[in-house]
C-alpha cells in the first residue's frame, strides 16, 4: 500500500515563503492498495495537484473513491478542481457521513452553483455516484473500511483502511471528548485506563494500526483558547496513539498561523513526549509530497464494531427530552434540538421519571447538578429499571473535572459533554448518540 499527501494545512489554504516544506494546501492524502484501488481521504485544495497527476499517468480511464471526513470547506474545496471528474468515463464515488444538512450530492453542487464556480456539479461528464455513510465497516474499493464519528462541531467520520495486511486510519477533525484523557489512580498508557467513553473508543478505532494520520492543529498551549472547534493537540495524539498500540502517526491538519520553523519544532516536542512515555510510537508532521509505502510486518487485528446497529439517522424522527433546572440553558438546548428532534423538557429528576414512565424517548440530555434530585441519582433510577437501563443518556454538565466524569461514566451515562460547549458541537453528539441506538 502507497501512502501520499497531497495536502497538510487545515483551515484555508496557506500558500507563501513560509510554508514550503510542510505546505499550504488544505486536507487530502491519496492511498493506493496494491490492487490498485485509490481511496483518497479529503478533497482539499491538495486535490488539485493530485488530479493533474492522476490525468498525467495517462490511464484509460480513472476510478476514484473519494472518502469526507465532513464537508467544511477546507475538506472539499479542492473537489470542483478534481480534474477526473471533467472526463466521460472516468468514475468518482463520494462518501461522506450521513446526517449533514443536506445531502452529500447537494452540499457539494452548493460549492459550484454558478455564483461560485462556472461548472455546475450535474455537469460534470464523469460517473459521480455519492454515499452516506454511517457507523460500521463498509466495503470501498476491495478495501475493507470502518468509519466511526470524530468530535467535531459537524458530523465528521474518521476513516479506518485494512488492505494489504495493513491498516492505515484517517482521523482528521477531531478534538479531545475530556481534558483529562487518563482516569485517576488508573496504571497510565493502557486503552482500559483512558477516563472518557469517547477517547477509549477513539483509541481502540486506532489499535494497532500502521499509520494514523490525525488532527493536530494546535499546541498544548493553544488549545484552551480553542476549545471546542474541534482540534487535537500533539500531546493528545502521541499519548492515545501509544496507548493504542499505534506504529507510525503523521501529525498533519496544521494551522494556518503556524510556519515551516513552528510546525517543525511540533514534530520536535512530540518525538520528545512520545520518548519520554517509553514508546517506540514513530512520530512526525506530515509534509506535503511525503510518501510512505506500507508493509505489513505482523498479522493484521481487523477492527470490530462495537456497534453493530448502523441506524440510519435520516430516516427516522426521535424524541428528546432535555432535562435541566436553569431555564436559560434549558431553553438554548430546546431551541438547538427542536429544528431536529421531538423535543419535550424537565425541569427537575422527578419531573423527568414521571415523563419518562409516561412516554420512553430515544435520548435523554441531562444536567447534572440539579436542586433536589440530581442527574447521578436519576441516572440510578433509570438503570435499575429494565425499561430504562439501556437507555441513552447524554449528560450535560459544567463539571469537567475527572472525579466528576468518572462518576457520570460509572453511573452509566452514555456521553458525557462539557460546557462551554457549542451548539454545532452539542447537535453532533445528540446526533452520534442518536445513530448509536438500535433501529426499533
Ligand atoms: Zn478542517
Ligand atoms: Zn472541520
């Protein structure tokens, strides 16, 4: 298998004197398996040049799967300028996560409208097919490939590749799900000991993958003012990637503030950190024109699902009910959901069972210091009920400190958010909760 990047930069495209080594064009990495399936992951502004060389190798004709991770700008704006796509019996098939606003087909023929762009997507003479995706393990190409849901404010997918005895994972547009990644008093380094239910499964989605090409846009340093765009940190990533069991990780997704000289002393600090925990993780900063050619080098571990129900969120209408004591925030949560969602509210424990008992929504979003009855021991009731013990419970909470998510965690809630939080943000995880629960 042959890896390449063809774009690095997140956010806008970055070109100029300062970014010649590690480049300036924005998300996409080709991948070709040995049987010759090219998957390409993102189609940023790199897309170009890798179109211009796709059409140079002169074949008869191309064959491209295009896997989004979401459909921010910086991950499609190279599309309109996918050469392939310009040419009668050439193929392109585009998959991207379901549950976007719109679909996959009208979110990109919104890019080329006239206003923006002289060729409208129907127009283009290439067989162009488009594939929503969920959860679950699909086959592209002859590649076997699981897509699970990032952090991220937007649908986004992250994208696991097993072909060739290797398996290679794309997890670009991602943020921490805690602060705090290990649970306290736990033996540090280990995927069991990770504190919240969303970076362990992150990790496992990574374990023991050849290369994991991951978002890592900000420093340490930066990422308080950043919280809840939906970024990694390189601290983040060596620590999940070693725990996970990773072989080789490229740090890419680079901010456009950051130059050749600031992104290079990334790769310093993060092979330092990564030595430091004792790891042989190999590490670096991806750099437009890298190429790695993978071998396998032990016996390839295929990924399970951990959720086999691969709900189709489109179809289906929920029903939330939102339960909080603070009328403001109750109310912006409400008014987030209902566009969406049945929405139905409590304002207290007791309120909420009574509402429960009477009508079973599919989700329950809830705070978690309440007056009288707060969201742990509601949690305690509902899981001591077999009519509730399995019923999805998304907590909402200012309580960010590990105690406190360790305790949501224990009493059984099924994602544990933090405020601040955004509204972009806090839609996407009801809706990952919501395409988790089994299809009735
Ligand atoms: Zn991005
Ligand atoms: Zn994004």
């Amino acid at each position: 298998m042959r890896v390449r990047f063809w774009g690095t930069r997140g956010s806008i495209a970055t070109p100029g004197p300062g970014t010649t080594y590690f480049g300036g064009n924005t998300s996409c990495v080709e991948l070709t398996t040995n049987n010759d399936d090219l998957l390409i992951f993102d189609c940023g502004t790199g897309a170009h040049r890798l179109a211009a060389e796709l059409m140079a190798r002169g074949d008869k004709s191309i064959s491209a799967n295009i896997l989004l991770g979401h459909t921010h700008w910086d991950h499609i704006q190279g599309f309109p300028f996918f050469s392939p796509a310009f040419v009668k019996g050439n193929s392109v098939a585009i998959y991207g996560p379901q549950g976007s606003r719109g679909s996959l087909h009208d979110v990109l023929a919104g890019q080329m409208e006239f206003t923006y762009f002289p060729v409208e997507l129907n127009q283009l003479p290439a067989a162009i097919t488009y594939h929503e995706l969920t959860e679950g393990i699909h086959t592209i190409g002859g590649a076997r490939v699981a897509a699970q849901f990032l952090n991220h404010p937007a649908m986004t997918l992250g994208y696991r590749v097993e072909a060739d005895g290797v398996a290679v994972v794309y997890l670009v547009d991602h943020e921490p799900f805690s602060d705090e990644l290990w649970r306290g008093g736990a033996e540090l380094g280990r995927i069991e000991s990770i504190l919240h239910e969303g970076d362990r499964r992150h990790a496992k989605f990574m374990a023991d993958a050849d290369l994991v090409i991951h978002d890592a846009q900000y420093t340490p340093e930066e990422y308080g003012a950043k919280k809840t765009w939906g970024h990694s940190t390189y601290d983040y990533v060596v620590q999940i990637g070693a725990a996970a069991g990773v072989r080789q990780v490229a740090l890419t997704h680079h901010d456009p503030s950051h130059d050749d000289h600031f992104v290079a002393d990334i790769e310093r600090k993060a092979r330092a950190l990564a030595l430091q925990h004792g790891t042989d993780l190999d590490v670096f900063c991806a750099y437009e024109g890298c190429e790695l050619v993978l071998e396998p080098h032990s016996t390839l571990k295929p990924f399970v699902a951990e959720n086999p129900f691969q709900a189709s969120v489109a179809q289906r209408r929920f029903r939330v009910l939102v339960v909080d004591d603070q009328p403001e925030l109750l109310a912006i949560v409400v008014r987030a959901l209902e566009d969406h969602y049945i929405v139905s509210q409590a304002t207290s424990g007791p309120e909420a069972l009574r509402m429960i008992d009477e009508h079973m929504p599919d989700l329950v979003v809830l705070d978690y210091k309440m007056t009288d009855m707060d969201g742990l021991a509601v949690m305690k009731t509902l899981r001591a009920k077999p009519q509730t013990a399995k019923l999805p419970v998304l907590m909402l909470t200012a309580m960010t400190d590990e105690p406190s998510t360790r305790a949501g965690f224990e009493a059984g809630v099924t994602d544990y958010v933090t405020k601040p939080f955004s509204i972009p943000q806090l839609t996407a995880r009801v809706r990952v909760c919501l395409a988790r629960t089994p299809v009735p």
